[in-house]
C-alpha cells in the first residue's frame, strides 16, 4: 500500500505565519513524488475560537464558572471570579457581535474597519486597554491601519485573559501549556495531564483533527514539534490517533526533540507514538515510509522506536543526508495562508516583524558557519554540520514561492547568515530585478562593511537581528562571540545609515559576570541606543544547556551542575551555581524598562540606578566610547582582489568645451536619475566616456562582476594615475549614488 501523509504544527507557534518546518519537509517530499498534505492546527484551531459560533461556544463553558461566585483557580485552589472576567462576560454580545469583523480585519481583508476600530467606541474594551493612555505618544506616528491593528490585539487579548481564567488556564497564543514542555525532565507530570479528560481546546483541537483524518486518510502521521508550547498538543493529537486509528503510524520531529529528547529513555512515550526522529528530518522520514511500506526493511535513522518494551535508538541506515540542493523548495500548499492574522506589537520593532505580515521563510545556509558561541548547541548537527546554498538556487526558490504564496516577503531563518553568501543573493536578487523584501540574523562581523550594507539594502534587506549578547570585551572572548563591541558599534552604524533596521539580542547572567559587568553592559547599551545605531533589542537571561560547551564543560566556566543525573524524557534545561554567587533574577526587570525606553528614544539622561531598586555600582565605561568608537576611519586601502558594483543607472550624456586663460579642454557631463533624485558629474571627455563605458561593464545586471585590479589595470591602458581618478570628485559622488566597493 502506497503511503500517503499527513503533517501537522500542532498548537500554537504564530498567529501570522505559518511555522515552516511541514513546508519544508512536504517540499522534499515533492521531489520523491510522495503524496503528503499538511495543516498548521494552531491556526485553525484559533479561527474556530475566535469566530462567532467558538465565543457563544466559549461563553456558555464559562457560564458553569459564572454560575457559582467563585472559581477554581490555576493551583486548583478556590478564588473569585476578577472583576475583569466578569466585565468581559457581562459584555459577551459585544464580542460576538464584532469578532468575525475583526479577524477578517486581521487578515486583511477587511481595511475599511480600521476607521470605525480607531474611533474607540466600537470594540469592547476590558483591562488589556489600560495601557492605551501610556501608548498615545506611540499613535502619534502610526497611520490608520497600523493603530487599528493594535486596538484589535488588545482586544483580542483580552478574550484571551478571559479563556485563561474561566475556561482552560493553559492557554496562550503562541504557547500551549507550554509550562508541561519546559525542562521537563520526568514524563511524569505530562503523562498524567494526558489521563485527564481533555481541556476545552483540546476538544477544539480534536474536533479539526478528526474531520482532518478521516478526510486525508493518511498511512503516516507526522507531528512537528518546534517549541515547548507544542508538546502537549503533540501528544493529545498523538493520543486521539493512536485510540481511533491504531493503523496509522505517528512520528515525531522538530526543534523540540532535536534538543530536548535525545536520551530519551521512557517507554510511556511510544504509548503515542511510534517513532521520534532527530535533526534533519529528509532522510529519517524517507526511510520511516520504507519500513512502513515494507515491514522487514528495518533500517531507521535517528529514530527511537519501541522493541521489546525498552525504547531504543537506531541509527543504522546506510542512507545519507540530502545536501540542500537537493531538498527542494519549500511548498505551502494545504495552508490557509489567507487567514493568519497580523496583530501588531509596537513597543518593539523586531518583535513587530516577527508578529505583523505574512513571511515566506527560507534558509540560506544550513548551520553555522562560525559555530564556536559557548551557549549555544554548537555539538548539535543543526549547528554543527555548515552547508551553504548557492545564490543562484536561492533565487529559484524564492521565485517558485512568489508564484505558488503570492507573497514576496522572506524571513531566512539562519542561525546566521554567511556575509559572502549575502552578497552573492543580493546581487543575483538584482541582477534577476526581483522586488522582494527579506530579513535575516547575522553576527556583527566586520565583513558588514558600509558598502556590502547598502547592496543589502538595494535588494530588498529590512532588517537584520544578531547577538551583541554581553555587551563586555571580557565575556564577548569568554563567549568566543568573535567580535568587541566597538565592531558591534560600527557595523550596526553601517547598516543604519543604509537604512536597514538593527535588532540586538543581549544577555545577562552569563557564567563568572559580576555586577559590574552587567552595569557596564547597559551603559554601552545605552550608548548604542543613543547614537542612533541601535532601534531594536531584547534581553535574555542565561541559560545553560546540555549541548552547548558551557554544559558540557562546565568547570571551564566557573559553574557547578546541580545534578549529573540525566532524565528519562527531556534534557537540555540545566541547572546550575554560579562561582560569583550572584542573583541575576533581579536585574531582568531594571534592564527590560530601561531598553523599553531606549528604544523609544528618551530617557538617556537617566542615571543607571534609576532603573534598580537596589544599589548598583557606577559604570566605568567612558560616556563617549561608542561615540569615539565610531569616528575612526577604517582607512582609504581596498583590496585587489575587492569587487566594484554600480547600482545605478545609464547617465546621459552632454559635451562642452572649458575654457580658461585662453586654454580649451573638450568636457563631458555625466547626468544620473537616481529613485529619489539626479545628479550630474563632470569629467575631461576621455576619462568620461571611458567612465560610462565601465559603468555599463559593472552595472549590477551584468553576471561578470569586476575586480577593483581589473578596473585599474583598464583605466591604466589609456591613462595614468589611478589613484588620482579614484579618489576625484566625480567618482566620490558615484560612491555616495551607488558605486559599491565589496
């Protein structure tokens, strides 16, 4: 029997765009012509919640709670009913009457709302809207549409706070009980909450996957599991298929076992499921479909399975991985992809990217190619195993997206991004005249040179996000990050002034950091945020990991193991002391208010024991060091062997002769329309028709791309003095309009 699949996210990941981990792999599936259709759960389940029908459903489950004047809380203890629930209630025809409205609104479909939403008095309000008063400076410079958007996720959010009190208390948007998923070490507390009946959403979830299964009739059902938020909703939707089709086999994949479970060791687990497979899913799936289709192949990869009672790994598959040109184009067909909804977040602005919009997502290189951070899973082959993809490849995918989603923004997903693979996407991006926007992470190498960040930019570059991690030169080595924060300072100067947005992730609680570092840290945070080259960042909290080379050798980093005990389910999560005896819990709230202000631009006057509730000491960091930082001159040298782009267009030419004391040269001018204005150079007519000549050579259409030596060695055969030509007015001003040295 021939198989068929059928894969799932199960809930929830993101309200906006689908997880692409089933487009992925359904891609590949498409290149061994094997049959597979795919759902995103989450967003279906979350369409059936918040339409009409799901809140008059939603409502009269909670009308048991308002039933009674006190209710069971979260720990099972009895509580009242808060005043905010009870507002919501009591106002439940409002929301019933405006939902369906307000999600086509969302999903852009419905734009005229947005005038009646921004008058204030046609949504329903509740305490989410209690922020609006501090917001107003915000609104100032937000159109329509956007303040719209805005209003409808307070709104939104609001519904949620209620679910989350009287109906089912492990619900969130882009998490479900997620708290289940979280270190979780034993089985223990997962298996028993999957004894119990099921939740509200787990019988909303249940009702789609039922119709879902007995539409597509698969052979193979296959369970993605990016994220903590979606083990739970895994292993009901794993449970419903093992009790109502026992004949269907269930895998499971993704981020979450690929860092959580591999030792894993509980047999209660394959109760569920049949096979959990590790990192790149390709050649593990294709050979789940062998065994399935012929019982005695018997030859896994990466899998565990269950035999003879005892859960075993097996890795015995003489298949290879696939190299990423050979796993196709993502595919998103089967997805809804005209019904995610885009709520918006405006207090950050990468937060904002990730939550507003539709993203195609693709991935440029697989790995990283730096791949020594001392956090991060560097064991792990996501990490470990570097495999580019040609520019070229990249741009045939990104036009078969375009075509089959109608979409042509793009989020790569890398871990980070390789500088040179950059280049060579932005310059066939152009070379294709393709009109995409894209975004990516990155390291803040200094490979990001003023130049190569405006050809990012010419080809549709947004913004990129990259690891400042701690702000401090002592712990960025101690984090083998390969960069100082001067660099950090003066890459992200380029990409500003190129007009390309910069999110920082930074951390704090790195092992053996004192207070004085992390002082420090934030004070050349907020130089960064002050100077301007800096819009977006977000703090994170160490954490130690069993894959990365603080967990594994931790003695090198002045921490101790709580346990070397390993667990039967999930490990990735560890605990640990720090040798510096430091409580770094109570420096998340100082450092998150005051980079909520930076970004807003006030408040850079604050001293930095303003934002603690406790005595800090006061930073050593100089107060111009990013300024200082950032007016060194990196020097006029470029390299041979460095390429010569130009951006703009073909000039038009005027000749005129110069006179001067009785002397005449021949002159020509060279007129330029660029997109936001002309200009016009001039030149002796030899060198200016020897200039347009080479700016046809090296146009960005063209696919040979010249040398900075080859340039020279040209300009040479017919003049003298290079040097003299290069660095001359005429040519300083093409380097302001589009002459890129890279």
């Amino acid at each position: 029997m021939k198989t068929k699949l059928f894969l799932i996210t199960p809930p929830f990941t993101q309200l906006n765009t689908p997880y692409p981990a089933t487009a992925y792999i359904k891609g590949f599936l498409n290149t061994k012509n094997i049959d597979s259709v795919q759902a995103d759960l989450g967003i279906e389940v979350i369409l059936k919640l918040f339409s009409k029908e799901g809140l008059q459903s939603l409502f009269e489950v909670a009308s048991l709670k308002f039933a009674t004047p006190v209710r069971l809380s979260v720990s099972g203890e009895v509580g009242e009913i808060s005043d905010n629930s009870k507002r919501i209630f009591a106002l439940q025809e409002e929301y019933i009457k405006t939902i369906d409205s307000v999600i086509t609104f969302l999903q852009g479909k419905n734009p005229t709302l947005a005038l009646q939403i921004c008058q204030e008095d046609y949504l329903p309000e509740a305490s989410r809207f209690a922020q609006l008063e501090e917001l107003d400076w915000a609104f100032g410079t937000m159109g329509t549409q956007d303040k719209a958007k805005h209003l409808a996720t307070l709104y939104l959010e609001d519904i949620s706070d209620f679910i989350v009190e009287c109906v089912d208390a492990n619900f969130g948007f882009s998490r479900y009980a997620e708290r289940l998923g979280r270190s979780a070490n034993s089985f223990d507390e997962l298996y028993e909450a999957l004894q119990q009946e099921p939740t509200y959403i787990d019988t909303v979830l249940l009702s789609i996957l039922k119709e879902r299964i007995e539409t597509i009739q698969p052979t193979l059902f296959l369970i993605s599991v990016p994220f903590p938020g979606n083990l739970y909703s895994a292993f009901r939707s794993a449970q419903w298929v093992k009790k109502h089709h026992p004949e269907i086999k269930v895998s499971m994949g993704g981020g979450f076992p690929n860092t959580e479970l591999r030792s894993l060791s509980d047999a209660r687990v394959f109760e569920f499921i049949d096979f959990i497979t590790l990192d790149d899913g390709e050649a593990p799936v294709e050979e789940l479909i062998a065994n399935i289709e012929e019982p005695n192949y018997k030859s896994f990869k990466r899998t565990f399975l269950l035999e003879n009672g005892k859960v075993v790994y097996k890795n015995n598959s003489t298949k290879s991985d696939y190299k990423q040109s050979q796993v196709g184009t993502p595919d998103y067909s089967d997805l809804p992809l005209d019904k995610y909804i885009s709520v918006i977040e405006i207090v950050n602005p990468m937060h904002r990217m990730w939550s507003d919009g539709r993203w195609n997502k693709l991935t440029m290189a697989h790995g990283c190619y730096w791949g020594k951070c001392t956090f991060c899973d560097i064991s792990l082959d996501y990490i470990k195993i570097y495999e580019p993809v040609a520019a070229s490849l990249l741009c045939d995918r990104m036009e078969e997206m375009i075509a089959q989603t109608g979409e042509n923004g793009f989020h790569y997903v890398d871990e980070a991004a390789p500088p040179a693979l950059m280049r060579a996407l932005a310059l066939e991006i152009l070379r294709r005249k393709l009109s995409v926007t894209w975004w990516t992470n990155i390291r803040f190498e200094k490979s990001f040179t003023k130049d190569l960040c405006l050809l990012l930019k010419a080809s549709g570059c947004i913004a990129v996000s990259g690891g400042l991690e701690v702000a401090s030169d002592r712990l960025l080595k101690l984090i083998a990050k390969g960069v100082t924060v001067e660099q950090v300072a003066k890459v992200t100067r380029n990409f500003t002034e190129a007009g390309v947005m910069v999110h920082a992730y930074l951390m704090y609680g790195y092992p053996t950091q004192t207070i004085q570092e992390t002082v420090d840290s934030l004070e050349m945070v907020r130089q960064l945020f002050e100077v301007g080259v800096l819009q977006s960042g977000f703090w994170h909290q160490f954490a130690m990991t069993a894959h990365s080379p603080v967990g594994l050798y931790p003695e090198k980093f002045g921490v101790v193991k709580e346990t070397e005990v390993i667990g039967t389910f999930a490990n990735n999560d560890i605990n640990y002391t720090d040798s510096t005896g430091i409580d770094h819990d109570k420096f998340s709230f100082g450092l998150k208010k005051s980079l909520f202000n930076f970004m807003h631009g006030i408040c850079f006057d604050y001293e930095l024991q303003d934002w603690f509730e406790f005595k800090i000491p006061k930073t050593k960091i100089s107060p111009d060091f990013i300024f200082d930082a950032l007016q060194e001159n990196d020097g006029f040298n470029i390299k041979p062997t460095a390429k010569i782009v130009w951006l703009g267009g073909t000039p038009f030419v005027d000749y005129f002769t110069k006179t001067k004391k009785g002397n005449s040269w021949e002159m020509m001018s060279l007129t330029f329309h660029d997109k936001k204005e002309s200009f016009t150079i001039q030149t002796n007519k030899e060198e200016g028709e020897w200039l347009a000549e080479i700016l046809l050579k090296i146009a960005v259409s063209n696919a040979k791309i010249y040398s900075f030596q080859e340039i020279k060695s040209d300009f040479e055969t017919h003049f003298e003095d290079f040097e003299l030509f290069w660095y001359s007015k005429p040519i300083n001003s093409l380097r302001e309009f589009g002459l890129l040295v890279l």
